[in-house]
C-alpha cells in the first residue's frame, strides 16, 4: 500500500516547553490582576477588584477579595487566608507582590493605607503561616509601589514615589525586610519605576521602567546598580528607544531579561536577554505588541503581552494578538506554546502578571490580568497551566488529493495545530481501511502551518482512491480523522500539469479543492495555499483541458496566501491563467508581505488596470514596470506569464511576449505570494480596486526564467485533448436471499453477495453520454465494505450485466431478474473490513449504454460471503460507483 515511513513518536509537550496550553478551572475576579507571586503550592494574587468567584461550571459562591486573593495553586481555589487592602481616598491597588526567600513573609507593594484595618503606606508585611500584616513594618511610602524585590534582609521598592521613611528617594528605594528601615541604597530616577529585580549573586539590582536618568546619568528603561550603595553599575544610554519603557524583569542563573511596551511608530515592544557575566545583550525580540511580563523558567522564556507582528524576527506579520509566548533563553524563535486570552477590561492589554508554582506532584503556570477569556472560553483575571497532563487533540487535518500521472496519487495537507505540541505524527489511510499506509512527523506553529505529503504509487490508472489523515500529539491526543480526500488516477498523463511541473515549479495551485481553506501545492515544493474570505470554489469550466478547476474572486476581499514565509531569488517566473469582465482592475499575482491584511512591501506582482492591460512590475526605491499592449477583460481565459531574471524582465500573454524591461533587480524581504488581491497604492495606473474580480487558475510560481519557448509550450498545451473523468453513484440498489425468498432489501443499508445460500445484488447506474470528440476509455466499478466482521470475503466477484426487469422497492429472491452470462469485471482481494474496493469493467460493454440506464449484477459461486454498503449508507462513501473515463479516440 505504498512507502511507509517510521517515525519516532513524539514526546508530550514539545521540549523545552514545560507547560500544557490546556486552561485549568479557576476562581475569577471581577477586576484586573496586576500582581503575582507564589510560596508553598499557594498562589497570591493582587490588584484592583472586590470579589472572586468560581470559574464557570464550578461549585461555589462569589466572595468577597478586597484587591487580595490568596488560592491553591493545584486547585485554584481560594484558601482561608482573607486579606483586605484600602485607603481612606481614593481607589485602592495592588501592583506588586514578592515572597522572602525562606517562604515566610509576604510583601505587597500598590496604593492601599491598610490590610484589614492594619494601617500601613502603600508597602506592607504579611507573615504567611498567620495571613496577618506584620505591624511592625510600616515605612512611609509616598505614593503608588509598583515593583518589589526581596532578599534576606532587604526589600527594594520602584513606583511613583518621591520618598520613603520621610526622606528623599526617586522611585527607587530599599528598606529593612524586617523592620522597614530605610537602607542608603539610592537609585534615584527621573519617571517612574516599574520593575525591579535582584541578580542570582545579590550583588546588583536591575531596575526597569520610564526613566531617563539614573543618578543623573543618561539611562533610558533600563539600569544595573550596585545592590549596597543603588551607584550605577551599568547604564544603557540609547539602547532603548525614547518612547518605549520596561514593563517587567526576571532573572535566571546566566542572564536577566526585560519585558517592553512601546507607544507610537517605531517603538520597541518585544523582549531583551542579557548576559549576567558581560551585561550585553544576548539577544533582542523585536515583535510588536506591549510585553507586560516575562518569567525565566527552565531555559525558556515565558511572556505576556499582545505581540501582533513578529514578522521581524521571521515570525507571524502584522495580524491578530498573541497573548502567551515562549521561546528559548537562548534565542527568539517562538516555542509551541500558545495558550491565549482576549484584551479584557481597561487599557485592552490582556495578561499583566505571571508565577510559577511546583506542588509535589505538579507544576502549575499562573497568568493574571484584565482578560477575561482564556482559549475561546469565559475566565476573568487569572488562569493557570500545568505540567501535565497533556489534554488537547490537534486540529484535524485538512486534506485534498490528486493525480496527473497513471502511476501515482499525490496525498497533500496542511499541519494542523497543536496549541502545546510543535512536532505531531500524521498517519494516512487509505481506502476507508484501519491501517495507515504512511506515516510522518511534521512541525508546525500557529503561523508556518506547512503542507504535508504522501505520493502513493501503488495505484491503478482509471481506479478511484480515498485518503484521510490524523493527527496525534506526543501524549497520545489524536485528531479525528480528516474528511475524506478522493481521487481519480487518470490512464494517461496530464500534459499541461505534467509539463508545468517537469519545467520546474516549486509552486503550483491548480484550484480543485471542494472546501475552505486549505490550497494544496502540486509541487514538490509543498508552499500550500490558504483561502481568505471564502472565494467560490470549483468553478468550470477551468482555464485548461482536464479535469481541473477554476477559483473565482469577488474583487472586494477574496485571496489566496501561501501558508510558508519565504524569500524570491533573484531569478523567478510567474504564471497564472485568469478569465474576467471587469473595469476596476485588481491584482492578479503578487509577493508582500503580508497574509490577511494590505503588505507594507509588495512588489514582483502582475495587476490589471482598470482598462483591463496588464501591468508586471518591481519596485527599486521607483516602480519599474512592464504594460500589455492590449485589454484582457473580454470574457475569455488567458495566460500570463512574468520572468525576471539576469536578462531582465520579460512579460508575455497568452504565448506571446508583449513587452521586456532591462531590470534586473527587485525589492528583497521575506513575504508571502498572494493570489486575487493585495496593496496597489503607488504604482503606475493604480486601478480602482486593489482585488480582483473574475477566474483565476493554474498559478505557478518558478525559481527559474521560463524561456519564450516553454512559455509557448504551456499556452499551447492548455487546450490540447485531455481525459476526463465523471463519477456516476448508483440511482438504485439492491439485493436479494434464498434464504428469504420474499424479503425486499431495498432500503437496507447493507448488500450482500455469495453463491451457497446464494445472495445476489443489483445496482443501477445514469450512464452520462460521452463529451463531444470522446470515447469511453476505461469504466471501474467500486465498491466498499461494510464494518461487519464477517464483511469481507476471500472468493471472487463477478459483475454481471442485468437483463431481466428489476425495482429496488420490489424485487425479492423469488422475482430477481435474468442475468447475463457474459462476464465484464471480476472482483477479487475484497478481504478487509471498511475498505474501498475496485472492479475493472470490458469498456466495451458498457459504450451502447452511455446515456441511458446500465444495470449491473454482482454474483459469485463460493461459500464466503461479501457485504457491501448500500447507496443508503452515509459510511458507503458515495460507492457504489463507476469511475468512467473519456479521452481521444
């Protein structure tokens, strides 16, 4: 049954990746969470809100939690530990939290002048064991805490403030972890402070916010103090844009790391690691979209923020929100972890505040904010995301097949999506059968969901094949499996495609899915294509002979865009055939770089002007560009063909070059080719619309410069004589049994055939008449077996032609029609359960009846009987059916 490729399973949650994306059921605040931190399996959560209450579906009733709510870290329940934070006047907040080291003491950080009635300054000391505030340690804190940090012996406080203990401290101050003594650290800032955070050794302290200054030096985000005295141990002038801040620090044993947000163009909202050793940078993540959190955990880094466009680093370009991302300490490629959550309240943000908690037989992520949705769900304030176990399945596959040669069926589909897992293992069936024939690992993130593919070679030209494909995580979570694929191997070549890919495509969208969204690549280069906004599907007839389709664009919305970020060499060929009546133009082709929304880049495209000439053009720092002679819009398929390459650039139509341009140079960035419609402003002739309106098919994109022969070739081959193939399902079924001489099968689901006890089944096929200028070539019968266990049948099937009268609703043993002796197609091998089987038929036989009624028997001599789906069965498959096949005579 073809090529089967082992694999190595995949391991669950793919490494580093240490947390589920699977949302745990947890108690929801009515507000936002600005503050996290985490001792002995209880996870303490601050900010602004009054009441908690059970997730949804949960047991329990809203309590009251004044700004403060302390809850299980394994259960996500709230614990006994009640603490109330408010102030006389004013809104009272919690903005930070952090635990001593030795687990016993909680410090809270905000805008509060009290815990349960203690008075206190915006900075208070909560002994853990008792859940009560320490009255002892009450410093004088001026205005909002929104950062702390803590060792042994000493606190340090950012925010707001001006002083602390009644003396003079900008922003930045230590006290006594005991007492709240002030300390002489001084690191005073220019604006506020928002993060801080101590290094492994004790010996510095980082600090991260607004500012400009730091002890009157120039300093901008992000500075490095001596942990004593608070004198700069190392500043960062213009290492971070002006109008970006630091929202949020951690550390780990070898590096520190920034969390950034940004506000107006060209800022900075991604995410830096730096080496503890040298205080360089490591690495910068230039992704766009405020980071408001990041947490070291295990040689990955975790974050939170909104990253909208990452294409910078390579990743996903400007589009929807990411909330939750991981990527490796060492470098900023995204690891396969993305839970999410919506924006929420407030400022829109999303995730503000992330902690880590291990229990002894788990470990738990913990995520709070102003979301209130996590992964498509209702979930406000907090969330969490254990180690184990693994729940979520994959998306199912999407699939499609087809064939252009007699020896082989080409099995394509996108990865699918495994929110926890990158590396999935596919596994393809075909013909209804319980055994794959291939199987495959394949890796995939939310943005590079590539296509996948299979090229059985076991198959017999004029037979009809099905394929369907899961997909399975490394914890064992499988897909259901994929809508059936089904194909038709033709008896003789496709010229055309064959010929487009013998010339090289890497490429090839040939339009003839049923269904959204996916596009399967013909080429080898395996660059699918997604459907955007739902262009019609199946559109005949298509641009060349063959049983291809066309794709229609409604000019307004509807595009085609490669699924693979990519480069274009400096020697490519564009080919399309598009059909149209329209008089506001629209792009045909193009490379930007951009999916689903206007390019920033864009060029190596071929667009329609509103007076319906073509235009190919580059940009340069100008546009360069090539125009058509003549109009297009007549109604008519035509070809296209665009090459750029040492010579120049070279546009031709249908065979013909129309036009060349001596350049040899083109805008270089990565992006993706986009079919039916993308950014048009600036160039030459701008048509009234930037989308296409009309047919478009067979688009091929070649990293080579077709020559003016082969261009010729192609056009002249898009009309050549061509097979073509109809599937007729059968109109009437049924069978009969000696057994029951006047039992009526009509409407059973099931069909049986056997010669002892015999068991005969009739089938009734609408014969098409055949295509103009065409014979019928090859006729297949096929058919599929049922579950049953005893379905399948060791014994040889002959498929008789009826010549007696029959009706499905009528015919019984006792009045079962004559049948011929001739013999026009044997079935043999039909030994496994729920597998498509098939039946070559004498062609000749079946031609006097093309246009009419042909009814078929199926009879055997031996003892073992077959069962069959009946065309009443939804598990049938569409069988039984006849595969016809019309060529040249």
């Amino acid at each position: 049954m073809g090529l089967v490729a082992l694999s190595q399973p995949a391991t669950a949650l793919t490494p580093p990746v240490a947390f589920t994306a699977d949302d745990l059921p947890t108690w929801q605040t009515n507000g936002i969470v600005w503050a996290l931190a985490e001792a002995h399996g209880t996870v303490f959560a601050g900010g602004t809100f009054s009441q908690v209450r059970p997730p949804a579906g949960g047991s329990g009733t809203a309590q009251d939690a004044v700004n403060f709510v302390a809850l299980d870290a394994a259960t996500g329940d709230p614990t006994s530990c009640k603490l109330s934070f408010t102030v006389g006047s004013g809104t009272a907040t919690v903005r930070a939290l952090a635990v001593s080291p030795d687990k016993k003491t909680l410090y809270a950080g905000g805008y509060f002048g009290a815990v349960n009635g203690t008075q206190v300054s915006s900075l208070a000391a909560i002994d853990i064991a008792t859940c009560t505030p320490k009255a002892n340690f009450h410093p004088s804190v001026s205005a909002t805490v929104r950062a702390l940090a803590v060792t042994d012996d000493t606190v340090y406080l950012g925010g707001d403030f001006s002083s602390v203990g009644g003396s003079a401290h900008a922003r930045y101050a230590a006290v006594d972890a005991a007492g709240g003594a002030v300390k002489p650290f001084r690191a005073d800032v220019d604006e506020p402070g928002r993060a801080v955070a101590i290094t492994p050794d004790g010996k510095n302290v980082i600090l991260g916010g607004d500012f400009f200054t730091v002890n009157g030096a120039n300093s901008h985000a992000l500075a490095v103090v001596d942990a004593a005295t608070g004198d700069n141990v190392r500043t960062y002038p213009g290492f971070i844009e002006t109008n970006s801040v630091v929202k949020g620090l951690d550390t780990d044993a070898t590096g520190f790391y920034t969390g950034n947000e940004g506000t107006g163009g060209g800022v900075f909202d991604g995410r830096i690691a730096l080496d503890l050793s040298t205080l360089n940078q490591r690495w910068r993540d230039t992704c766009l979209g405020a980071t408001q959190a990041v947490k070291s955990y295990q040689d990955v880094l975790y974050s939170a923020s909104h990253a909208h466009d990452c294409s910078s680093v390579g990743e996903f370009p400007d589009g929807r929100r990411h909330h939750l991302l991981a990527e490796p300490t060492t470098g900023t490629n995204k690891l396969g972890w993305f839970p999410d959550t919506n924006d929420g309240l407030g400022e829109g943000i999303g995730p503000r505040a992330m902690a880590i908690s291990e229990t002894s037989d788990n470990k738990y992520m913990w995520v709070g904010g102003e979301f209130t949705t996590v992964n498509g769900s209702a979930a406000q304030g907090l969330t969490r995301f254990a180690a184990s176990p693994d729940t979520g399945a994959p998306t199912v596959p999407s699939v499609s097949a087809e064939s252009v040669k007699p020896t082989e069926a080409h099995v394509r589909w996108r990865a699918s999506l495994d929110t926890d897992d990158t590396k999935l293992t596919y596994k393809v069936y075909r013909n209804g059968g319980s055994t794959p024939v291939y199987t495959v690992d394949g890796d995939s993130v939310e943005w590079s969901r590539p296509q996948l593919s299979f090229t059985d070679k076991n198959v017999t030209a004029g037979s009809t094949y099905s394929y369907r494909v899961t997909a399975t995580d490394g914890a064992g979570n499988t897909s259901a499996l994929s809508a059936t694929a089904t194909v038709t191997v033709p008896t003789s070549t496709q010229k055309y495609a064959a010929k487009v890919l013998d010339d090289g495509a890497n490429l090839y969208w040939r339009y003839d899915e049923s269904a959204t969204p996916f596009v399967g690549d013909t080429s080898p280069g395996d660059q699918s294509g997604i459907h955007l906004n739902g262009p019609s599907l199946r559109q005949t007839p298509a641009a060349v002979t063959g049983p291809s389709t066309a794709i229609g664009f409604n000019g307004s919305d509807q595009i085609v865009y490669s699924n693979k970020r990519t480069t274009v060499p400096g020697q490519y060929s564009i080919e399309t055939w598009f059909k149209t009546t329209t008089v506001r133009g629209g792009k045909l082709v193009g490379f930007g770089d951009n999916t689903t929304r206007s390019s920033g880049s864009y060029d190596k495209h071929v667009y329609m002007r509103n007076d319906g000439r073509l235009v190919f053009g580059v940009w340069t720092n100008a546009a360069r560009t090539i125009t058509s002679p003549n109009s297009y819009n007549d109604n008519s398929w035509h070809h296209v063909v665009a090459t750029q390459g040492t010579s120049g650039m070279a546009l031709y139509v249908d065979g013909t070059q129309v036009g060349t341009l001596a350049e040899t140079s083109n805008q270089s960035y990565g992006g993706y080719w986009r079919v039916g419609g993308d950014n048009l402003n600036g160039w030459p002739n701008q048509p009234s619309s930037n989308y296409f309106a009309g047919q478009i098919d067979e688009t091929a994109i070649y990293p080579s410069v077709l020559s003016a022969a082969q261009v010729q070739n192609h056009y002249t081959l898009g009309s050549a004589p061509a097979d073509s193939v109809q599937t007729v399902r059968a109109s009437a079924d049924t069978y009969v049994n000696a057994g029951a001489t006047g039992t009526n099968y009509g409407t059973s689901t099931s069909l049986a055939v056997r010669g002892s006890a015999a068991y005969e089944t009739y089938l009734r096929f609408d014969l098409p008449s055949a295509p103009a200028g065409t014979v019928l070539k090859s006729a297949r019968l096929a058919v599929k077996t049922t579950t049953l266990s005893s379905a399948g049948s060791t014994d040889d099937i002959s498929v008789r032609p009826v010549t007696g009268s029959w009706t499905e609703a009528g015919t019984t043993y006792a009045s079962k029609p004559a049948v011929s002796q001739t013999v026009v197609g044997t079935l043999s091998g039909a030994t496994d359960l729920s597998t498509v089987y098939s039946a070559t038929l004498d062609s000749a036989a079946l031609t006097p009846a093309l246009g009419g009624a042909y009814d078929l028997a199926l009879t055997s001599t031996g003892t073992d009987a077959l069962w069959l789906w009946s065309r009443e069965a939804p598990a049938a498959e569409n069988t039984p059916q006849l595969v016809l096949t019309f060529g040249a005579p």
